[in-house]
C-alpha cells in the first residue's frame, strides 16, 4: 500500500500498486517496430510517420524501450528467485516462442516462398541451420533461396537481431548479481564504466566491429545492454527515486532538446527510463482487458518480419508501407495471441513446478 502520509510518493509506492501498463507499453513498442519496418521493406516513404517521434528514428526508440522495461522488471524477477529459479523463467520466457518462429519460418514458409526445388530447399544446410535461431546466442537470417525477390532480399526474420542481446543482457544482470552477493551494489560501478567507454567513443572515433555475443557486435551490445541496466538502475532505486510529473516533463523536456540539438542517444539514455515507468504507473489504463487478451508483444515482435516479407512477395513489391503495416498488425497480432496462449503462457506455468508463484510474477 502506498504511505500517503509520506511528503514523497516514489516509484517504489507505485511498484507495490502491482497495476502498471507495462504490457501495454511493449505491445505498443512492437508496434511502432513493425510499422517502421513496414515502410523499410517496401522501399515507400514514412511520410508524417517519423515526425511523430519528435525527430527519434522510431523503431530505435521502440527497441530502446523494449530494454529499459525489461531491465527494470527483469531486475524484480532475479531478486524474488533463486538462481535456478530464475533461469528456467528466463528460458520458458523466452524460448519456446522462439523456437516454434524458427521452425515455422524454416519448414513451412521457407518451402512456400523458396525459388529452389523442394528437394534442393531441404538438402541445403543453410535450411537447418536456420533451426539455430532457437538458441538465443546467435542469429541466422537466411533460408535458402527465400525471399530473393523482395525490396529488402535475403533476410527472412530482420528483428531477431535483438534477441542475443537480450539473453545477453539476462546473463551479465545475473553475474553482476552473483559477484555482487546477491545484490545490486555493482550496477552503478557497471553504468559508469560502459558510460565512459561511449564518452570516448564519442571524442575518439568509431571502432572496427567486434563480435561480443554469437553473431552480435559489442558496440549495440553495449548501447542497448545500458539501456537495460539503467532500468535496471531504477528498480534497485525505486524506493528513493520521487514518482512526479515534474520529473517526467523534464523528461520530455530532455528528449525534446537532445532532438533539436542532435544528441538524440545521450538525450534517450537520461530521459526514456524514468518516462517509461511513469506512463507504466500513473493511471494503468484498460489493465482487465489487455490481461484478457494476453501478452502480445514478443509475440508480435516475432512474427511480425516474415510475415511482412511474405507479403510483399506476394504483391509483387506493389503494397504500401501502410497497408502493409495494418494487414501484418492483424495477423501478427492474431499469430501472437496463439502463441500466448498455446505456447508462451503453458511454458510459463512449468515456473510454478519450481518456485512458489508470486504477486508480480507474470511482468518478468
């Protein structure tokens, strides 16, 4: 309950609420990822769609989004859970949804939309190693022979490049836990030293690219695994960090001046974290319903790509950017509802065999 005596509400007040628009948020996010996508993979202009975002690329942004939220809640999960605990929630989270994308991608799309012979499609090793993209570590974009004749070739599933950087981020989250003794006391020491190694980046120059986690290079690593330890950062603060509307219009304030003056990134790292656990926590808005629905973001966020290739495909190159964004919102989003539900949803209930369930459990 939250100290209404207290001179300060703070977003630790807001957390034990245990309502928030978190699924929401993410749903929304995937979204603004597909409809980028949409304009990216038919070769069309955004028009006014990019102005919306007070001069953000729009899918960065949304991906951002995506880290700092689960930095946060990610946090939450590994301190209620053991370490085993914790990994078995982490893996039923995130795998069986992955690995049915791949395999579906792989053996039923891949076959329909192959230029090759279906003997040769399934001869080739590039079709099995596709399978691989089960395993959250490194990515494979190609099937063969699939996909040859679209705006944006070659590439069946362009968004699964976040996925390693997520596990990753799980990972580094837990060691920073362990050597901290099962505390948090190392996140801020971690901050600096990744915020440092950017301030030279900036003054010094780019470097050549280096592979930091299977096929993912250190540099996006390192800028959206911050972006997760500064949600992380909240979580661990949530109980000095204030909950004002005051802090949230500075804010936007922030993100307003980083765009004008061209520091979008920096501008991103202060301001979207605390914006985003704000619109999470100050009026949660229609939460029975989207917890009827289910949570739809990874889903979306999985399916969304190939089925916006295949669309393409089939007309030839001749849809447009919007009318590919809401014909694959809808059956991206119908495939992520199944997916909830059959898939995502019966996975997580493995978790309850191996720790007692908890009040914040389905966030994480």
């Amino acid at each position: 309950m939250i100290d209404y005596n207290k001179s300060v509400t703070t977003l630790g007040d807001m957390v034990r609420r245990r309502t928030n628009n978190f699924d929401l948020l993410r749903l929304c996010a995937a979204l603004v990822v597909l409809i980028s996508h949409s304009f990216a993979l038919t070769g069309k202009s955004p028009g006014t769609w990019n102005s919306l975002f007070m001069g953000y690329e729009p899918g960065s942004l949304a991906v951002s989004a995506f880290f700092a939220i689960s930095g946060f809640l990610i946090a939450g999960s590994l301190e209620r859970r053991t370490y085993s605990e914790y990994w078995q929630a982490r893996a039923l989270r995130i795998v069986p949804a992955l690995a049915v994308t791949s395999f579906l991608s792989a053996l039923i799309l891949g076959p329909c939309f192959t230029a090759l012979p279906l003997g040769e499609y399934f001869q080739n090793p590039g079709t099995y190693r596709y399978l691989t993209n089960s395993i959250p570590y490194q990515t494979a974009y190609v099937l063969p022979g699939v996909f040859m004749d679209v705006t944006y070739p070659q590439t069946v599933n362009g968004s699964l490049w976040t996925i390693p950087i997520e596990a990753f981020c799980y990972v580094a989250l837990a060691a920073i836990f362990f050597v901290g003794r099962r505390t948090f006391s190392l996140v801020v020491p971690v901050l600096v030293l990744i915020s440092a190694f950017f301030v030279w980046l900036f003054f010094y120059g780019p470097i050549a690219p280096i592979r930091f986690f299977g096929t993912t290079e250190m540099l996006p690593t390192l800028r959206f695994g911050l972006m997760f330890l500064l949600g992380t950062f909240l979580w661990v603060f949530k109980d000095i960090v204030p909950f004002k509307g005051g802090v949230a219009a500075a804010c936007l304030v922030i993100l307003l001046i980083g765009s004008r003056f061209g520091y979008t990134n920096l501008a991103l790292f202060i301001a979207l974290p605390y914006l985003l656990m704000y619109l999470a926590y100050r009026r949660p808005f229609f939460v029975d319903g989207i917890r009827k629905l289910g949570d739809l973001s990874y889903g979306t966020y999985l399916f969304a790509f190939p089925i916006q290739q295949a669309l393409v495909s089939i007309t030839n190159k001749a849809i447009n950017g919007w009318w590919l964004a809401i014909t694959a919102s809808v059956i991206s989003m119908g495939l992520a509802w199944l997916s909830w539900h059959y898939i995502e949803k019966p996975a997580m209930s493995f978790k309850k065999k191996y720790a007692a369930p908890v009040a914040m459990e389905k966030i994480a």
